[in-house]
C-alpha cells in the first residue's frame, strides 16, 4: 500500500527576474513500512523534496498525495492538523525548547493539538525506554549530549504516533558513533512499528540503513534501487 505517490512533481524559484528550476517531472512512490533515503549532492534538490513531501512547501506544478490526498489541495488548517498527527519531522538541529524538560519537549505536539498529555503518560513512557533516556526525563536540553537531544527530538516525533516520520540530515551534526546509534534506532523504529521514514541524508553508511535510496543529481532521479539485507 503506497504512503506517498510523488507524480510529474517539478518545483521553481524565482531570484529576482530569474527562474531556477530546482526539481524536474518526478515520479515515484514509497510504500508504507519503507525507509527511503534521498541522495545526492549538495544543490540536487534533496532538501526541497523533502519538504515538499512533508506538506511544508507546495509544488510549482504536479502532486504528491499522501494517502491519495493532494497536500496541494489541503487547506492550511487541515494541513496543520496533518503534520502534528499523521507526520513527524527530525532535523538536524534538534530544536528542542530549551527552558523544558525532556519530558516536556517529547510532549510539546500534544500539548499544541489540545490533548490531555497525561493520556499519553505510558506513551512517554514507553518511548523514553525506546530511545534510552528514562533516566533523563527531568533534564534540559543543556544538560544533555547532541546524541541525547537528538533522541529527544526523535520521541518528540514519535509521541502523535505519525505514519510518516521525515528525517532531514538526521545525524549530520554528530560525531560518527553516535550517528551509527541513532540509525540503529531509526532502523528499529521502522522494524518495531511499522512506520514509514523518509531521510536525506549525505552518507552512504547511513543510507544502508533504509529499504531503498532514491539518489538526485540536477532536480532528477538517476536511481531508485532497494537496499538489499
């Protein structure tokens, strides 16, 4: 069953009078349970795709659906209420809340959606055993390593239990051993529950982890090829 179908999509700036096309008539569709890593260089247009997908930017022309639902078609409000519940986003700058707690950042997209966060006390919990930082659930970010914020930040788009999780450089601003950590658990994340992860991602090592790359060069797939185990 298809999560995401991307069809003839193309995307544009304009610079001054000057029209950059960024992405070009792009096809392909990722099914629900895969882990697809996007690739390619820097100016290929990864980022772009990525936002895209996740409803943060619009198309110059074509669709992505996303349970056969034209996010171009959704309305703002309706596209909000689709971010916070159905997508998660991991960035490579954690952007936790500084001044909260661990359990409070993990908390922060229930607490937007109007939900009673103490219905999610064993989904806390649970992911906080998940993510190995039941013991840190009163610390702030400060107090934590990048590792560690990073895993908080991965919580945080877990709590809403979302189909879809974006993860955009995820580890590119951690050390090499911590980054091999947290594909691990990116990877048991996708394993565990199912879920559906879209990374961009520079490595190579860190693409093994995925189902499938799709590598970029230019705005156009040269490759979309499955990760065999």
């Amino acid at each position: 069953m298809k999560a995401i179908e991307v069809i003839n999509l193309n995307k544009s700036f304009m610079t001054g009078k000057e029209e950059t096309t960024v992405l070009k008539g792009l096809d392909f569709s990722v099914e629900k349970g895969e882990f697809v890593s996007i690739m390619g260089p820097s100016g290929s247009g990864k980022s772009t795709l990525l936002y895209l997908l996740g409803g943060l930017d619009k198309p110059t022309s074509g669709t992505v659906q996303l349970d056969g639902k034209d996010l171009a078609q959704v309305s703002k409000k309706a596209m909000s209420k689709l971010r916070r519940s159905k997508i998660g986003f991991v960035f490579q700058f954690y952007n936790l809340v500084q001044n909260l707690n661990v359990e409070d950042n993990i908390l922060l997209p229930i607490i937007l959606d109007g939900k009673n966060p103490k219905k999610y006390e064993e989904k806390l919990t649970e992911i906080l055993d998940v993510i190995g930082l039941s013991d840190k659930r009163k610390a702030t970010p400060r107090e934590l390593s990048g590792g560690q914020q990073q895993r908080v930040a991965i919580a945080r788009a877990l709590i809403s239990e979302p189909d879809i999780i974006f993860l955009d450089e995820p580890i590119g601003n951690l050390d090499s051993k911590t980054g091999k950590e947290i594909m691990e658990l990116f990877r048991s994340i996708n394993r565990k529950y199912g879920k559906t992860l879209i990374q961009v991602t520079h490595s190579q090592s860190a693409a093994q982890y995925g189902t499938s790359i799709i590598r970029l060069v230019d705005g156009e797939i040269v490759e979309h090829s499955k990760i065999t185990a």
